[in-house]
C-alpha cells in the first residue's frame, strides 16, 4: 500500500498537496483507492476521496499503530568531510532501523556547525523519504548536532566503531539489552585522542569484520546487525 505524507487535516479529512500530490498523481491513483497517510506524528489508512486540479482529500478511515521495533539504536555519525555523503548516511540508518541519527563534529571530519545545521532539514526530509519507503512506523529523528566531546553515555549499551582500535566483536556485545549507542568515526577514522576520550567516557571499542566499511556504510551495518541480533 502507497504511503504520503499529509499537508493539513480538516475534521476526518486529510489534505495531500505539493510535492506529495504530485507523487500521488505520478502514481496513478484514483478516488476509492486506499493509501497510508502521515500527518503531524500519526499514520492513517484513508480513502483518496476527492481528487482535484492541485490537491486531494483523504477520509480517515483508522489510525495505524504499529509497535516500535526492539532495540532502541541511536547512531551518533561523525560528520563525513563531503558532507554530502551524510545524504546516504540518513537514507542507509534509516532502513536499517535506527530510533534516531545525531551528527557529530569531530577532528577529522567535516567541522561547519552553520552549515551543518542547514542541512539539518534536507536530512529530516530524506527520512521522511526513507520512511514512506520502507514502512517504518514512525520517521527515523535527526537531533541537533553535537561536538564529540559532548558525548556521554546515555544508552545501555555504548559501542565506538572502530575497525583501527576495535578489539570486540558483535559476537562479544551483550545483545539482551533495550538501548545501545553506536558512534562511527570519519573517513580516515579516530584520532588516537579521540578514541582515548571515548574508551574513557566507557564507550566500548567494536570491530566489524571482516573488512573496513566505508564511513557512510559501517553505521548501516553495525545498526542492522544489533537490530536483528537483539531485536524481539
């Protein structure tokens, strides 16, 4: 079933205008068809009930509750020096099943906060992209970028990716646990201060085998593994 994101609501009506009109148009659908439809944090399952020059109008039939997916992941990326990457970063995590992505300003990656934090809301856009895609329950969050010295343990369980220190295994990951913390360093990796910093702040080292991934990819992997290793 098609989802799109609504653009307002008017009683048991939800309004599908813009870019997602035209999205709807592109996909030929017709009044009487049924869709999903995302309007201010909930999902619907409506009717496409009026289609017209520059818009359509669904009637809500139900709300949709799906539950969450276990764990809670929350990936903290170190921001790419192409910043562009940071594009895939959002488009991979979030089919992988991460809660939420923060960007992380570090030594050896991309260090413009005020452009950093105008890209914040193209990012919220690819997750909501990502999420009509793969039929999440809810859009994967990006919060507000943060330095990495800012980093603390928040999780249950708090991972460094870092196939150049690393010295565990997902195989040595306690996996039974509800939250986990994973950061992913830049493309040339930690700094030696940096990782002493994490390891100190108790951040355990982890080492995905059996080769080094691309900074872009290894958040994806490493957050698929623990959602499928640990999820219930």
């Amino acid at each position: 079933m098609e989802r799109l994101i609504g653009s307002g609501r008017e009683g048991n009506l939800l309004l599908i205008s813009g870019g997602e009109f035209k999205h709807l148009k592109a996909l030929r659908m017709r009044e009487g068809d049924r869709l999903e439809v995302f309007y201010e944090g909930r999902l619907f399952l409506a009717c496409l009930s009026q289609l017209r020059k520059d818009y359509a109008l669904c009637s809500i039939l139900e709300e949709i509750k799906r539950p969450i997916p276990k764990p809670d992941v929350t990936l903290y990326q170190c921001i790419p020096l192409e910043l562009r990457l940071m594009d895939e970063v959002v488009e991979r995590v979030s089919q992988a099943g991460a809660s939420r992505l923060v960007p992380v300003l570090c030594k050896r990656g991309y260090g413009g906060r005020p452009l950093v934090e105008e890209k914040l809301e193209r990012w919220k856009r690819l997750s909501l992209t990502s999420f009509k895609q793969c039929k999440r329950p809810k859009p994967m969050e990006i919060l507000q970028p943060i330095e990495l010295r800012e980093l603390v343990l928040k999780e249950e369980v708090s991972l460094l990716l870092d196939n150049f220190a690393g010295s565990s295994t997902i195989r040595e990951v306690d996996l039974t646990k509800n939250s986990y913390g994973l950061v992913v360093g830049p493309e040339g990796g930690f700094s030696r201060e940096e990782v002493e910093f994490l390891v100190g702040r108790g951040f355990m080292p982890l080492l995905l085998k059996p080769y080094i991934y691309r900074s872009e990819m290894a958040g994806a992997v490493a957050v698929a593994l623990i959602m499928n290793l640990a999820g219930v």
